[in-house]
C-alpha cells in the first residue's frame, strides 16, 4: 500500500464483471485488483471496454453480472447496484461535464454538498481547491467564459475539494492541446498522490499511461489483457496486442533460426537479428518482430544492425528523431543527438532487449538452409 | 505499493455488506418516480386509449355491437364522407406542418439571431398565438368575413375573401397559424442552445451565410422534425376550425366526421374509434418517416462548453425588409382574428336584425358583473394551474425518456403513446375517458370520478402530456448526459440531480412550457365540454354558450377577458423569472 494513503482509500475488486449491449460484450468476465492509494491507469483502444468500465465502478453503469467492492464494501453484485452518490467518488469527465448555469466557484462547492460542512469551511476548501489548480481568480466565471484547460482545471477542483476515497479520471485530457495535456498530466499526478485516494485513469494514449501509472492495465475487447507496473508492461509484454499497443517504431516478419532461453534469433529475408521473446517459439516458427522505439540508434560499430535509408529527420530538442527504411519495413523514432541528412545511407542498431518476437499467424516462407543468410554483423 | 505484477487475483472478497433477498426485493419494488411516472402514463393515457379504440375491433368488448371481432368498423372509414375528409385532413396536415415549420424557422432566426428591430414584437406576442384556441382565431376571422359581420356592417364587401375563408385555404391558413407558435417554441429554444461555433467553423472555412445556414438547420434537424410532426398531428386532430370554418364551409375534415358520428342517434362509437385508429395510423406513419430521417445521427450541443450566439448585424435594408416580414406575419396571424374579436365584442347588436349597431364597453361589463359569466373564468383558471403543473412534471420525465440515449422498451412505449394521443382529437380522447370511467369494471374498482374535476384534471392532463412532452424533446436531447452524471457521482441522487442540473438547463423551455399547458387548458373547448362537472363550466363552455344563444358581444368579450387574463399570467411568470431566478437559469439561451 502506498505511504501516503488516507485509512479511508478504497481498495477496489472487480470480479467476472461483465456488460452487453445489444450483441457487443463491452466487459467479459473482467477481473481486477486496485490497491488502496494507488494509481491505476486502464489503456485501451476505443472499444475496448475501459469507458463502460469506469462507468460501472462510478456506478453510471449496471453491470450484467459480476460485482464490484470498495474495501469491504460491495456495490455492486448480481443485480445489487449501488446508486453513483452512495459510492464515495469523485469523477473528471472527458467533456468536463461543467454545468454550464454554475460557476466555477459553484461547480467545484456543488461536490463538497454531501460532506455537509458549514459555509465557511465549505468555502475555504473550495478557494483552496481552486487555488491548488491555479483559478483562484475564476471562481467567479462561468464555463462558457474559460479556456478548455481552465474548464478541464474546474473539473479537477470538483473531484478534489471533497478528498474523496476514489478518483476515476474518464480520458480527462484526450481535448486538451498537447501543452496543455502535459501540464495537466503532472497536476492529476501531483494533486492525486496528495490526497491520498486511489485513482483509476483510463485513457488510449500510452505515453500518458506510463507517465501517470502506479500499474497499467491492458484492455482489448472487454478483457484484460495484462496488468502489471509500466517498466514490466514495457520489458515483458504478455503479448502482441499489448506490446504493439504500448509503443512500437516498427515491425518486422520473419522466421526464427535459433533459440536461446528468452533470446531468439530470426531470419528477416536475407538477414538475421537477435531478439527476446516472452513466448516458448522454436525453430522454424513465424514470428512478427516488434522493435521499441527505444531499441535502435543510429549506429556504425555494433552487431545486430541493419542497413538502411533515412527518409525524415524531425528536431526533438535534446536530439533528432529519424525515420529509416530498410529492405524489410519502415522504422520511426530512430533516435540520435546528431542530424542525419534525409536520403544518407544509415546502418540501424536494434538493442535485443527492446525487440520483441511473437508468434505470427502469417507463414512467412524463408530458406534457413541457404548460404545466403547473412548472420548478425 | 502492492502490484499485481502480472497476475490477476482470482479470490473473492469476503463480501460482509451483500445485501438480503428481502432487501433486494424492496428495492426491486420501491416507489420511485419512475414508478409514480408509469402509473398515471398507464391511467390517464393508456388505458383509455386502448379501451376506446379496442371498440373498433370488437364492439361487443364494449357492448356496442354483437361481435367479437370485426374490421367491418373501417369500411365507412375510407370510403364516401369519411374517405374524402380523411383525405382532405391529411393534404391539410401536410401543408400546415411545412408551412408552419418554414415560417417558424426564419421567424426563430431573425428573433434569435439578428438585430432585427422588431423582433421585440415577435416575442411579446408569440404567447397570444398559443393562447387563442384554432376556433378563437376561426371565430376572429369568421366575426369580420361573416354575412352581416363586422366588416359589412362598416361597409366593406368581402365576399370574395369570405368564399376563400370557408375553404380549404381558410382552414389550411388558420392551422398554419396555430401550429407556428409550437413549431416556433421547439425551433426557437433548439436554436438558444445551439452556440456559434458550428457557425463560425462554417464560416472560417469558406461557407457563405447561407451555407452557415444550412449547417445550422441540420443541426437543428430534431426540432425541425419535432415541429413538424406536432403541428401535423395537431393539424389533423384538430376540433376548434371543424367545429366553425369546416362546418360553415361544407368542406369536410376528419375531426368534423368524428363529431357528426358522435351526436348521430344512436352514436356510432366503433366508426369513430376507427376514424381516430386511423388518424393515429397517419401520425405514426410521420414519426416514423422522422425517426428515419434522424436515425443513428447525433446532435447532442449543448454542454458546459457551449458559447452563446453573437447577434447578426443587419444592414439598414435587412432591417426595414425583415421588420416588414414579422409585421405583416403579425397583422395576419394576430392582428386580424383580434381585431375581429374586440370589434365584434364592443359592438352592441351583432348577430340581431338590428339595423342600428353601438360600439361600446357594455359586453365587458356583463361579464364583469355577472358571476354566471365571470365563475368559469375562475374555475378555468384553477383547473389550468393544476393541470399545467402536473402536466410539465409528466412531460419532462417523458422528454428524458424519449430522449434516452438506448433505444430501450420503455423510451418506444412512451414514443408511441404520446403520439398516438397527440393523434387523437380531443373529443375523441373526452369520449374514451367518458367510455373508460362509466366502465362496470372501473366503478366496481371504487374508482367513481366521473363528473368530477378530478377527471376534468386527469383528461385536460392527458390531452396536454402529449404536445407539452414533444416541446421540451428537443431541449432535452441537447443535454450532454455526463452533466447528469457528473452530479450523481459527486453525491446527489437521481432526484436532485435532477433539480440542480437538469431543471435549470431547461428552466426556461419548462417554464414556457407551463406557460403553454396553462393557456391552453385555460381555453380548451373539446374536453371541457364533454367533462366539465355539473355546474361548474369552464370559459369555453361559457364562451360557447353565448355563441349559441346569438349572445356575440359577450361571447367575445368573455374571449377577449380570457385571452388578456392568460397574458397577465404570462407577463407575472416572465417578472417572476427574469426577476428571482439565478443569473446561470437566465443566462443559458440568453444573447451575450
């Protein structure tokens, strides 16, 4: 459990959640675990269950069967629901959900309504909240008289001003520009942390996840398809869906020609990489490759590289991000503290721990007999 | 800090709150106001609908027949008399919906959004429009066109304009009249919560102001629709321009066939029920064309980041061009059938031989004097508080559940028992609840209400949820549910939520709307007719009763008084909001 937890933070189960609509199972048989006080981030693509998720933990949302507890506290089970106002939440809606008749001072107050405190107190907290989001002197606007990362500020007031036991964050940044989203990404974190309660965050975007995360879970389809801290998610994803979705700069098929332990050693055309593998793969099996965009750099002394071409080059500030073409595919973020001009000939170091094999279904047809394979440089 | 690290905990909680069967069954079978809801849906709606037109089918169900079941009911329906007014009924229909709704549209958009300058007239006397009942505004025209009417008596000949109004074009014009206040209201309060940002996006990439335009009226396509199908359905079930300019003009229309039926001897329930299943039938079809048109399309605007409309700037001819528009929309929707109603009632000797005519305030004063002309005034106006009330309470939980983002069992069943009452011309619906509540079966229940105000209330309510609940759809379905959500999460219940989130974001179309039901019931003739208890007639009664004993000077006057009394209600409501409610309720749908 986390230092800094308030006794009351909610340890959350979710046990054989499940929800349909229509034909379409958003949660089949979902299961998870959220520790008291910490930050979970749920990461998804769009329909992958994380919104009807969150729902139902806030109580939006009935579940078809399953049940959800807070602590020993059951709120929903097997046709038990629990009405949102019970629960003792606070949630940040994708589309701020400000009421548009209030004002800001009144949007943030309306959430301190169940705490039942006088006036006075019930005023301070909301100067305070406001002031920890950096709008004390807003309180007196309406939404429609605030910018979209002020309205989305508001927002985040709300949920904190009643330090609630669980914090649920709805893609909270998905309208905000990418400046903006930055720094409210490290506002949620800090202010969160704070408080103390446990926070769930769901979101599509991966660098957020790994920026705001205690754990991340993977979801696809209604299901979980890991859960684990971000280092390991990142290092050993549990598959290829989770790894392509937690970032990769390019993927490649080929053939595995060696297997040692967790390393593997695939045929790609004419040349062979090394690479780690969290799957049992044997030789002669077609695998996709996929290469972390923190696993190449532009190189002239190492083995396990490719030749290639660069096609752009784009300034990042502490250095250059490259995008190359090999005789196998396309590699982006290629990342060096140098520039490269577009069109020069480039050899590509691919680190084998950042490069991934999994089992592909496509059969890819290589001759491991012929001499011509190229080994590793 | 406690991971998972990979693996998923599969024990379960040991789970010490999990509530008993028994409390589960509590809570299965609360009251809630959903259950509040159904309830009176199910008594003041469904089953006098259902009862009534199930004689249609099996009169003998009913004890109006021998048998069981028989389509034999339809026959006359569509053929001779009935077939050619329902014929005449639907062209009427049509032509009232999209004209009203065209009209409504540029009158919403020049009062919305422009600075045009006599827009302040348009909106101080849209009321009057919904005030006056279809036969009001029939009686207005009619007392200045009529043979020995007004204007001959001043020395006019208007036969050729009389030939006119007794016909299809009078009728068509008048139903066009009464429908552009609803459609005006629905277009209108869309047309506030749409901000301008749809607008300027048009704008900034290239589209000309009629091109924002468009994109504006397909945003504002549920209302358009909504307008439409109201005005439709009211067209074609509507009594008031029957009972006067259709009669007087043999040019038949359903309504006037159903109330031929209804005081032949003996009455033929089973036609007239099969005449209201297909009036029903012609509305549906209407929803239906609009459901399709809207299907799978969103147009969810309004939210905490709306920003309200900035005014068009009109030029010096845009203004003198669009001030002529809305003043002679007001001379020939208003202006007319009022000045036809106060000239009639200050004018002693209408509707005698006499050859020597007054013009003073003696009508007025009788019904000022008398208690027999002033006591249905009185009553109207209790039974309209009462019924508006209750009405707008029953049309916005409707409203939410039409506007429900699930396409759910219960969102379909209010669909269509809403319709298929708005369907349903008045008399008709008067004659199902006289059908329903003299049932054996009702009275064995201890449910004796007949001829009491109880039922007056309960019918003018049913016969309002319909056209009230349409109304406030539109605004409705423009608010983002995650405001809805916001609230519950945040510690209210569903309740007060409710009240804290959802009534001010539609404070002002709910306000409109009570304004509408109250003034409306205020002068409602069909039900009040067939319903009004013993010795307490409401004002259309007495309004009709004057007419009928050639009394026309206090029958106009008795009008005249209930039309200015709905407006002083109108005026004290808007004092009592622009005045009391929170600067947030005002500011939404207000002009920065």
């Amino acid at each position: 459990m986390s230092e800094n937890a308030p006794v009351n933070a909610y340890r959350v189960e979710i046990r054989g959640a499940s929800k349909h609509y229509g034909a379409l199972k958003a949660l089949n048989q979902f299961d998870l675990t959220i520790e008291p006080g910490t930050f979970t981030v749920l990461l998804g693509p769009s329909g992958s269950g994380k919104s009807t998720l969150i729902r139902s933990i806030a109580g939006i949302e009935r579940l078809d069967s399953g049940s959800i507890a807070f602590g020993e506290r059951v709120v929903a089970d097997n046709g038990f629901h629990m009405a949102p106002e019970k629960r003792d939440l606070a949630m940040v809606f994708q589309d701020y959900a400000l009421w548009p008749h209030m004002t800001a001072f009144e949007n943030v107050a309306y959430a301190l309504k169940r705490r039942n405190l006088d006036a006075s107190e019930s005023t301070r907290r909301v100067n305070e909240a406001l002031e920890r989001v950096g709008l004390s002197s807003k309180g007196p606007n309406y939404p429609f008289q605030l910018s979209g990362g002020e309205q989305q500020r508001v927002a985040l007031a709300r949920a904190i001003v009643g330090r609630p036991s669980l914090l649920l964050f709805d893609e909270p940044l998905s309208n905000l520009d990418a400046d903006l989203r930055e720094r409210l990404r490290v506002e949620i974190a800090t202010l969160t942390r704070e408080i103390g309660a446990t926070a769930c965050y769901i979101t599509h975007d991966q660098s957020e996840a790994f920026a705001l995360a205690d754990q991340i879970g993977v979801l696809r389809a209604g299901e979980l398809q890991q859960i684990a801290a971000p280092e390991e998610i990142y290092r050993s994803p549990a598959n290829r869906f989770v790894a392509a979705f937690t970032g990769t700069s390019g993927s490649f098929l080929g053939v595995v020609t060696e297997v040692r332990g967790h390393h593997v050693q695939v045929a790609l055309g004419k040349r062979r990489i090394e690479c780690r593998t969290s799957t049992s793969l044997k030789v002669g099996d077609s695998v996709e490759v996929l290469i972390r965009p923190s696993a190449t750099s532009l190189s002239h002394h190492h083995s396990n590289s490719l030749p290639a071409i660069v096609l752009d080059v784009a300034y990042r500030g502490r250095g250059y991000e490259h995008v190359v073409e090999c005789e196998f595919g396309v590699i982006s973020s290629v990342f060096a503290t140098e520039s490269t001009a577009r069109g020069s000939r480039v050899e590509i170091y691919i680190d084998p721990h950042n490069c991934l094999a999994f089992p592909s279904e496509k059969r890819v047809e290589v001759d491991l007999s012929s001499s011509e394979l190229t080994p590793i440089k | 800090m406690a991971l998972d690290g990979g693996l998923l905990v599969r024990h379960r909680v040991p789970f010490s709150q999990e509530p008993s069967g028994l409390k589960r069954l509590v809570n299965r079978f609360r009251i809630t106001p959903m259950a509040v809801f159904w309830t009176l849906i199910t008594f003041i709606l469904v089953i006098p609908i259902l009862l009534f037109l199930s004689v249609a089918f099996s009169p003998r169900l009913m004890s109006q027949g021998h048998q069981w079941f028989t389509l034999s009911s339809f026959k006359p329906v569509f053929s001779g008399a009935y077939g050619i007014a329902l014929l005449h009924s639907l062209i009427i229909g049509v032509v009232a919906a999209v004209g009203a709704m065209i009209i409504a549209l540029s009158m919403a958009w020049l009062v919305i959004r422009t600075n045009t300058p006599a827009r302040v007239l348009w909106n101080t006397t849209i009321f009057a429009l919904f005030l006056a009942p279809s036969y009001l505004i029939a009686l207005g025209w009619q007392r200045l066109f009529e043979q020995r009417g007004v204007l001959e008596i001043m020395g006019f000949s208007v036969a050729p304009i009389r030939n006119l109004l007794y016909g299809p074009v009078g009728i068509c014009m008048v139903l066009m009249v009464k429908g552009i206040p609803f459609a005006y209201l629905v277009i209108a309060n869309a047309m506030r919560g749409l901000g301008e940002e749809f607008e300027q996006a048009v704008r900034v990439h290239g589209g000309s102001r009629f091109e924002a335009f468009k994109v504006m009226a397909s945003l504002l396509m549920p209302s358009l629709f909504s307008a439409m199908a109201i005005v439709f359905a009211e067209a074609i079930s509507d009594f008031g321009v029957a009972s006067t300019l259709s009669s007087v003009g043999h040019f038949s229309v359903a309504t006037y066939q159903l109330y031929q039926g209804i005081n032949s001897i003996p009455v033929n329930f089973p036609v007239s029920a099969a005449t209201s299943i297909t009036l029903l039938a012609l509305v549906i079809l209407a929803i239906l064309a609009q459901n399709k048109a809207l299907r799978g399309r969103s147009f969810r605007t309004l939210s905490g980041r709306t920003r309200p409309a900035t005014l068009t700037k009109l030029s010096f001819f845009g203004k003198i061009s669009t001030s002529g528009y809305i003043v002679v929309l007001l001379i020939v929707t208003l202006g007319i059938p009022v000045f036809g109603a106060i000239s009639a009632s200050m004018l002693q000797g209408l509707g005698s031989l006499l050859s020597h005519y007054s013009i003073n305030f003696d009508n007025y004063s009788r019904v000022l004097h008398s208690r027999f002309l002033r006591n249905p005034l009185i009553y109207s106006t209790e039974m309209s508080l009462i019924t508006a009330t209750l009405a707008v309470g029953l049309a916005a939980i409707a409203s939410k559940v039409l506007t429900s983002a699930r396409n759910s069992r219960s969102k379909r069943f209010v669909d269509f028992f809403l319709l298929a009452a708005v369907a349903l011309p008045g008399i008709v619906f008067a004659i199902g609840y006289i059908f329903t509540y003299n049932l054996k079966f009702i009275n064995d229940l201890g449910l004796h209400i007949y001829g009491t105000s109880f039922l007056l209330a309960l019918a003018y309510t049913a016969n309002a949820l319909p056209s009230t609940s349409r109304s406030l759809v539109g605004n409705m379905g423009q608010i983002q549910e995650s405001m809805m959500d916001a609230a519950r999460v945040h510690g209210s219940g569903a309740a007060k939520a409710w009240v804290d989130v959802t009534m001010p974001l539609i404070a002002r179309p709910l306000l409109i709307a009570w304004l509408l039901t109250f003034s409306g019931t205020l002068l409602e003739l069909p039900v009040s007719e067939l319903l009004y208890p013993p010795g307490s007639p409401p004002v259309a009664v007495g309004i009709e009763l004057s007419l009928a004993g050639f009394d026309y000077g206090g029958g106009t006057a008795i009008e005249v008084l209930s039309i200015l009394w709905a407006l002083v209600v109108v005026g004290i409501a808007f004092f009592l909001f622009n005045r009391f409610a929170p600067p947030g309720w005002k500011r939404l749908g207000n002009l920065r």
